[in-house]
C-alpha cells in the first residue's frame, strides 16, 4: 500500500494536514506536541507517569459534556473510540512494561490501532464502561511503570531496543494527546453559531 513500516496512517486527518504526525508513530522528538502541548522535553519519569495518570482522570468530565459517539471533528474518531484506544494503549503499554521487567530478550510486537479498534468494536462498547477500564488501565500501567528497571531494554519491531523511559513516554504523550482530541469536541460543541 506504499506506506514505510511503523507509519500507522489516520488517514482522515493525513487528507487534510500532509504534516500531521500520528502520535502513534515512534521517535525521539523534541519541543512541544503541536497539537496537544505535551512536552517532549521533560525527562523526569515519575513526573510523566504521574502525568498520565492525571490526564486518564478527566477524560469522565470531558465526556459527560459531549455526545460520546459523534466525531471529534469532520471525518475523526468518536470520543467513545479515543477512550477505548487510550483503554488499550495503556493496556498494551503494561504488557511492554512488564515485558522489560520480566523477559526483556523475548521482544515485544507492534499493534495497528486500527486493526485493534475493529476487532474490539469500539463502536459497540459503552463509553460509561471504557471510563471505568481506563481508570483501572491507568492503576495497572501506574504499578508496572514503578515497578520497573531503568537499566533493561527491549526490542520493538519498529522502534528498536525500547526502554521503561521510552513507554513511558509514549504512552504519557497518547493520553495527552487523545484527551486533547476528546476536547476538540467539547470546544466545538460549546462554541456559538
Ligand atoms: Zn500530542
């Protein structure tokens, strides 16, 4: 299909802004997120998992002002797929976390957000319980994060040696980054005609 390895396309948005950088695809960055203003620059990992944990305890009050199933914007997710997304991001990032703590030589596969989406039918999940399984997401990720070492790494397909830092990171930045996106909502819905 032409598209390099380790570039998940949201195709949507790619349309529209030939610049858009998924916040799924890896990579040292620096600077802020254009988008969501997460800061790439801060190196402190307990400060982002904290972080992480902080963004996950609002998307509740995002949600309850919006309607879950209508797009975040033209030709977008839904808020409802966001917080399932998020739901799996952190559960896979607990995977990855305890893959480094436990068996760091076996590796760690890559995932298509898409493929996921579709096969959990996120469509058909109810947002009220994606709140719920993103809080204990966040509680289980939160435990494999502190509990793991900094001198291990593992191998990702895309990204090479991974380590605590890296999915940390990564994982902070999509929690961010998609309560941002669920905000997009909430700005539009309450802006006057
Ligand atoms: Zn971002």
């Amino acid at each position: 299909m032409g598209v390099p390895n380790g570039v998940k396309r949201d195709v949507a948005r790619l349309d529209r802004d030939p610049e858009y950088v998924n916040p799924s695809q890896w990579g040292r960055r620096s600077g802020r997120c254009a988008e969501c203003d997460f800061d790439w620059g801060e190196c402190d990992y307990v400060a982002l998992v904290g972080q992480c944990v902080r963004n996950v305890a609002v998307f509740g009050e995002a949600l309850s002002r919006i309607d879950p199933a209508a797009a975040v914007a033209p030709g977008l997710w839904s808020a409802n797929r966001y917080v399932w997304h998020t739901v799996d991001v952190l559960r896979f990032g607990t995977e990855r976390l305890w893959t480094i703590s436990a068996d760091p030589s076996y590796g760690v596969p890559a995932w298509d957000e898409n493929v996921v989406a579709d096969v959990r039918a996120y469509d058909d999940l109810s947002p009220v319980v994606g709140l719920i399984a993103l809080i204990e997401a966040a509680q289980a990720w939160r435990q494999a994060a502190l509990e793991a070492p900094h001198d291990a790494a593992t191998t990702h397909p895309e990204a090479g040696d991974i380590c605590a830092f890296d999915v940390v990171q990564r994982n902070a930045h999509e929690a961010c980054h998609h309560l941002w996106d669920v905000r997009r909502r909430l700005d539009e819905s309450e802006r006057p005609d």
